[in-house]
C-alpha cells in the first residue's frame, strides 16, 4: 500500500503579460510549460509542481526539513520563483527553473503557517530588493530582503490575544483625503489563531 501524506497548501501559477507588447496574456512558463500549473505542499516535506490539464508532475523540490505549510508563487520579476514555509521555523525561496533553493530565512521561533510576497521594494547599496514576509505560531509577522538571507528587515508582534499567526495577505484600501482625492494605502491583514483579523496600515 502506498504511503498517503497531507497536502497542507496549493497555490496557481498566475498570468503574465506577453513581452512582445502584443496584449496577449501567457501563462507562467515553468520549465517550459505553456498552462497553468499547481505547486503544492505536504508532510512528506517537498513541494511538487503539477500541470493542471494533465495531471502529471513536473517537478519536485527537497530541502526543507519538515511538513511544507504554506508555498506562493511568485511574480513580476520573481515570477519564477515560489516561496515556502514549513514546520521547520524556515522560510525558502526557490527557483522554479532550477528546482533550487536560493535563499533560506531563519529566525522565527515555531512553525511557519503563511508566506507572501509584499509589495513593498527597499532601495539599499545594491539597488533595489524585494521584500517577502512570512507569518508563525511563534505570534510574529517578519519581513525578509530576499537579496539577504542574513537579517530580517521588520518584526510585527501580534496582540497577545493572537496566539499565532495563521494566515496574511497585502490589501490596497481606498482612502480620501479633505479635498476628496482618492489614494490607495497597502496594509497587511492577518487571521490569528484565536480569531481576531487585524490590518496593519
């Protein structure tokens, strides 16, 4: 009988504008692929990327040393990357195209449940770098330069109440001003363990 193992996460691959300026949208190209794809992550401690029309595996990535609990896509100019957290306090960034880890975050002190690529870009000594952020039982949101796997950038402790973080996404809200101008702000909403949801702005 073969083994059964817990899929705990899945994210879809997204759609990318056609650099040719001809409008057409393509599909994320992972390794070579023309349609959509699903990665997903399990207890058996890999991520694996799935075509959707056929079902079959194209490929598998090995590194973390415990159950995979949350992975996302990338995009943009990280499209060909996906980013992972596990039960083993680390978050990863890998390399579709290689299969590869590329960079491993560590500081969080339990289980990392929710991953997500932020908005924000930092200017620094090297130019401009993009910024990931992960959630964790250990009741903190942390931010990571993905051109640096040395320090984190930023810490959000959550309320007491918390007691983990257990999901997080970046939302643009509308907000005017006294001359009724519409602005957009990006804030960070979180679910925690013990119910409450919370936005950062």
């Amino acid at each position: 009988m073969a083994d059964i193992y817990t899929i705990w996460c899945v994210d879809i691959s997204p759609l990318q504008i056609n650099s040719n300026n001809d409008n057409k949208i393509n599909n994320i190209g992972v390794i070579g692929g023309n349609g959509y794809t699903i990665c997903s992550g399990s207890d058996d401690e890999t991520i694996r990327i799935w075509d959707i029309e056929t079902t079959k595996q194209l490929n598998i990535f090995k590194g973390h040393k415990h159950w995979i609990r949350s992975v996302k896509y990338g995009s943009n100019e990280l499209l060909n990357t996906i980013l992972s957290g596990s039960n083993d306090k680390s978050v990863c960034l890998w390399d579709i195209r290689s299969g590869k880890q590329i960079q491993v975050f560590n500081g969080h002190t339990d289980t990392v449940l929710s991953v997500e690529y932020s908005s924000f870009v930092i200017k620094n000594n090297i130019g401009n770098s993009n910024v990931i952020c992960s959630g964790s039982w250990d009741n903190t949101i942390r931010f990571w330069d993905i051109r640096s796997n040395k320090n984190q950038l930023h810490m959000i402790k959550g309320d007491e109440e918390d007691d983990g973080i257990i999901c997080l996404t970046f939302i643009e809200m509308k907000k005017k001003d006294k001359t009724k101008n519409v602005t957009y702000d990006l804030n960070l909403c979180y679910g925690s363990n013990n119910g409450p949801i919370r936005i950062w702005g």
